[in-house]
C-alpha cells in the first residue's frame, strides 16, 4: 500500500521520520508527470532523516503543483527500503498540507483508590486550543464499542470507519493524530486506524510540541459537520489485535509468544493504586514501561536508545509480541515503538487488566517474581 504526505502550493519544508534499513545516499520517492522527486539523506539521528532535495540546499522545497511523496515500504532499485508512516515533525502540518488532523486526547485521571476507574472525552481541552483545522477524535465517545464490558473497547471495522468517515476521513486520506497526553492517545488512534488500514501518522511530541514550535494554534469549536460523501472502506487486519483466550494461552505457555505489559513499574508490580479490579499482572508477563520509551519532551527516543531499552526485556527471537496495559492505551504507545524499530508480530490485547481482572478466575500476579520477567 502507498502511503505518504500529500503536498500542495507555493512550498513547503518536509522532515520524514523514517527507519533507515541500509542502502545508498539516494532513493526515488515518488513522480509527478515525468519527474522524479528524490531524496538525498543526511545523517541518520535516532532513526530519523533529514530529507533534502537531490539538488542540495534546504530541506526539501516541493514547489507550485501538488507531489505526492511516496515511500514504498519494499527494497527499492537504490538498495534503500524505508519507512515513514509512522510520525511525522510538527513543521510538516504547517499549510499548505493536505491532511486530516485528529486530536484523540482524552482524559484519565489518577485513581483515588483501587477500583477507581474515571475518564472523560478531551473536547474542552481540545476546544480551548488545538492544530488549526484540526478535529477531536472521541476515544470515550463513538471511537469506542461501548456494548463491551470494558472501557476504550475498539468498535467494529465497520462502525470504526463510520466514525472516522464523520470525522473527515476517507479512502486515500492521510491522518496525522497527536494529543496533549504524553502521546499515548494519539498512539492508540493511530493503532485502531491501522488495524482497518487506514494510512496514518503520529505527531511526534504532541500537542506540547506544536505549540514550543511557535505554529500557529486555533481556539474554539468552530469545525462544522461533515457531509459524508466519500466512502471509507476499511480493511481489517486481524493481526493487530488478540483475545482474552489467546494471552491465557500464551500466559500458560501453551502457545508461543511474549506477553509484555506497558504499566508502569508500581502498576506492574501492583504496588501502585489501580484503576481495576485488581493490582498486578498477567503471569508470565515482560515489564516494558510505555513512558520509558519517551524523552522528557514527550518524543519516542532516538533509535539507539529505544532499541537498547526494549531490547534489555524483549528479545528478537520472542514472538509474536501481545502488549497490554490496564485499558489498551499505553500499549500503543509500546506498539508504535517497537514497530518504529521495524517488528511486523506485534498485536494488542484490547481488554487488557480491565477485562483481565474482572474475570476472578484469571489469575494475577504481584511483584517481579522469577519466571515473569524471563520465563
């Protein structure tokens, strides 16, 4: 599947954030008619590359007709397969883009004690300001199935893609989510779209990040309806998610994989208050905080450092990877890192702890006891 940045107008300075696989200086994006827009890479920091015209100069200036910048994710004739699907830098969603931009913040708030399970949708916040054109995703409104017998639950390929079709997405759309969470609710937007392949991106650093960057913001909830007139046609992959049975399965060892829970260290060892039925986690279980994976800015690390840290706990030769947390959130956020870092067996446990919990039968386990951080 194609996928990339659509760009129109007098110019615009793009910056892709991509993971380098090997190969030469050069490699061919994409056309417009008979010319090529190509790409000089220049220096590679933590899996992110500065992309400039093959002419030299600035960054790359993409000038008066509309060039889609492609990026197939297959070796190219160059000897380069890349990615960039995965986030994109603030500056990219200055217009002229052509882009659907969606805030999925939403709101959590700490438990006062265990069992103290609140949320709320991130509107207001949204409301008060945000990326201009930008719209507000509601992952505790119509993005979640609220027939099931947990929160955030993913709604069906079908009513997921009505959602989003009233959100202004489209077949051929580019998505780009970012919130003002610490990224893990752009993360888990950006999961649900790709589980029905839709092409998006996540914004690296957020909302925080936009607004250090002195790009210009927007007040008020001015977005009028859309009128849906363009159909969207998800294609679910069945792959990005896994069942309760599944990880029980896993859990007992009856079934190859690697459980990895994406709690914080006190959520993992149940030391911490919890939000659910009850503290600690799945038996059998990896440790692999979800903030740990982030800068103090909010941004996923460079690739060394990331790949040194999910390395130290998830080994190649585990697979497939099934993250959970307590509600499906903070996974994402490990989901897009390790999925920056190019593994294709990742899937998400949707009801995690939440529905885990609730099930007495399931067991639970406190502490970082022998046999769970390495069985």
């Amino acid at each position: 599947m194609e996928q990339g940045l659509f760009v129109r107008g007098a110019e615009a300075r793009v910056r892709l954030a991509v993971q380098v696989l090997g190969g030469l200086d050069v490699v061919t994006v994409g056309a417009h008619g008979d010319r090529d827009v190509r790409l000089l890479c220049d220096g590679v920091h933590g899996g992110e590359v500065l992309a400039r015209g093959a002419r030299g100069g600035d960054a790359l200036l993409v000038r008066d007709s509309e060039v889609r910048l492609v990026v197939r994710d297959e070796r190219l004739g160059c000897g380069r397969a890349v990615r960039h699907d995965l986030q994109v830098d603030p500056g990219v969603l200055e217009p002229p883009l052509l882009l659907v931009v969606l805030d999925a913040t939403a709101l959590l708030p700490s438990p006062r004690h265990d069992g103290d399970h609140r949320s709320d949708s991130g509107h207001a916040q949204w409301a008060e300001r945000h990326i201009p054109r930008s719209r507000h995703a509601d992952l505790t409104g119509e993005l979640s199935d609220h027939e099931a017998p947990y929160h955030f639950a993913v709604p069906s390929p079908t009513a997921l893609a009505e959602a989003l079709q009233r959100l202004g997405v489209h077949d051929g759309s580019e998505v780009v989510v970012y919130d003002s969470g610490g990224g893990i609710w752009a993360a888990r937007l950006w999961w649900m779209l790709r589980s029905i392949s839709v092409p998006a991106a996540v914004l690296d650093g957020g909302w925080p990040a936009w607004e250090e960057g002195g790009h210009p913001t927007a007040h008020g909830d001015e977005t009028s309806a859309v009128r849906v007139s363009q159909p969207l046609t998800p294609v679910p992959r069945s792959e990005a998610w896994t069942g309760i049975d599944e990880v029980a399965a896993i859990s007992r060892a009856e079934r190859p994989g690697a459980l990895v829970c994406a709690l914080p260290p006190g959520g993992f060892d149940g030391s911490a208050t919890t939000r659910y039925s009850r503290r600690g986690h799945i038996p059998g279980s990896l440790s692999l905080p979800g903030r740990g994976l982030l800068d103090a800015t909010g941004r996923v690390l460079p690739r060394a450092e990331l790949a040194q840290r999910t390395g130290a706990v998830l080994k190649d030769a585990e697979s497939p990877v099934v993250l959970y947390c307590g509600g499906g959130i903070s996974a994402a956020g490990t989901a897009l890192a390790l999925t920056l870092l190019g593994r294709a067996d990742i899937s998400l446990y949707d009801g995690s702890l939440e529905e885990w919990s609730k099930d007495l039968s399931r067991p639970i386990r406190l502490g970082h006891q022998l046999g769970d951080q390495r069985r």
